[in-house]
C-alpha cells in the first residue's frame, strides 16, 4: 500500500475551486464528513430506524490512500473525497459537496483529483457505493464515466445499494 502523503503535493485547480490533499483526520475533513453523514441520518432515517445494529462501517484510517478538500478561492472549504484501498482497487468514500455549492463543478474536480490520486498509486479500477435515495450522486458518476456493478463487499446486506466502477487508463504499476 502507498502512503497517503505520496500524493499530499498534488493540487487540482479550477477557476472556482482547488482540491489540496489532507490527511485522513484534517480537522476540515472531519467536519465536511461529519456534515455528510448528517445528511444521509435525515435521508435514510426510516431504513436506519427499522435496520439491525450492525458492526461499525467506520474506515481504518490506515487502509486510506488519499483523502481531498475541496476550497473556494477563498478558502471556503466545499468538498471532500477520500480513497481507501479495497483489496487492488480503490474504493472512493465520502465524496460529499455541501448543499450551497452543488451544481457548480465542485464534484466533478474532487472526481478527478481522486482519479489522479489513484492513477499515481497504481490502482487499474475506483469502486463505489452510494445509496437508492441519491439520485444526483449516480447522475455525476454516469457524467464522469463510471458505470454500474453489482453489489460488492461488505456492501451485500445494504439491498438498496448501486455500485459503479471506473477503469482507469494510465495507471503506474501497483506496488503492494
């Protein structure tokens, strides 16, 4: 596995926003995934109230290879998007984009600034899971080239998943 700071140098640039490569428990990141899960308690509250418990989905932060926010020109953190190694390939987490500033491109850059990480740490393939009740998330991974896969680990027992996949040209040799 490649560390996390192999990549901590790149910066995706467009004329609104960058993306700069943070670590894992950046205190911006932090927040920016605690607003998101917030919002998918609200969406997906009356399956979370009638679902078993089930062991934590937390992420080890050390299966994390890269992890980016996104800011506005003036500094305004929007976005963020992380990469965890599953097995060869890179699964993308939490991509989330607050509510003001969807619609703007700011998804689109954190798409390619993980494909860019990942292509540098030699993963072929970037897997990911959202949800049934996130329409616009599966319209962005459409847009951007992913297309859609079965269920894959751990993600059987959650049935109202929708997985994608995207093959990435270019990528270095994966060094485990």
């Amino acid at each position: 596995m490649a560390p996390e700071s192999m990549v901590h140098t790149s910066m995706i640039h467009t004329s609104m926003i960058h993306i700069e490569s943070v670590e894992w428990d950046d205190p911006v990141a932090v927040t920016l995934r605690d607003a998101m899960a917030a919002e998918m308690r609200l969406r997906y509250a009356d399956r979370l109230a009638t679902r078993p418990p089930t062991p934590d989905r937390g992420i080890e932060a050390e299966t994390v290879a890269y992890t980016g926010v996104a800011y506005t020109a003036d500094r305004l953190p929007v976005g963020h998007a992380a990469l965890r190694w599953l097995g060869d390939d890179l699964e993308l987490k939490r991509l989330y984009v607050l509510p003001a500033h969807r619609g703007r491109g700011v998804s689109a850059a954190l798409l390619t600034a993980v494909e860019h990480a990942a292509r540098h740490l030699g993963a072929g393939r970037i897997v990911l899971q959202t949800g049934d009740r996130q329409p616009d998330a599966e319209r962005v991974y459409a847009r951007t080239g992913y297309t859609r896969i079965p269920i894959f680990p751990p993600y059987e027992a959650l049935t109202h998943s929708r997985c994608f996949q995207k093959i990435l040209a270019g990528a270095d040799a994966h060094v485990s």
